[in-house]
C-alpha cells in the first residue's frame, strides 16, 4: 500500500493507494483541482467543503452531457476517459450511500 499527497484547492490530502497507482491519483487531482479553481472563479469564496461540492458538480455536469451526448467529448485521451469513469463510479457509489442514509434515517 502507497500513499501519495494530493494537492486540491491549495491544500495537500495524504491518500492511500495500492503501489503504482500514485501516478494516476494524482492526474486524478489535476483535474479536481482544476475544477475547484473553476468552482471559485465563477462562485467566489466559499469555506472547502462548499468549494469541493460545487467542483464536483461541475465534473458531474460534464459527464452527464458527455454520456447524454449532448456535448462534445474531449480529444480522445484514454488516461482522462479512465479518470472520468472512476469519478463517475464514486460519484455514483456515493449517491447509493448517501440514498441509504436517507431511507434509514
């Protein structure tokens, strides 16, 4: 098991990984990052956790029009369709946990 830091909105988040991994979590963070930068451009400041879910929902936004075929795809790059898939499966993945709280609470 590695562990790497990834650096996201100004601030670096210790990550753990299985070996070899650590290249790709952090082109992962790229692109978090960028969107973050994004989130404040358009929104302002806000506190981290806010500025997180509204990048999020950016990157969400994206791939949903993609998927639906409503925008254009990107310049074919497998490593950013990949890291695309694995954010949609933990975008996804959360939203099952988030419904399961919410049906239990």
């Amino acid at each position: 098991m590695a562990t790497v830091d990834l650096m996201v909105g100004d601030r670096s988040y210790p990550v753990a990984c299985r070996d070899g991994e650590e290249e790709h979590l952090k082109t992962l963070a790229r692109t978090v990052d960028a969107k973050a930068k994004e989130a404040a451009a358009a929104v302002g400041n806000m506190g981290e956790a806010r500025h997180l879910l509204f990048a999020s929902l950016l990157m969400a936004d994206e791939l949903v029009e993609i998927r639906a075929g409503r925008a254009p795809a990107p310049a074919a790059d497998p490593a950013m369709a990949e890291a695309l898939e694995q954010l949609a499966a933990r975008f996804e993945s959360l939203a099952d946990r988030l419904e399961k709280d919410a049906a239990t609470s």
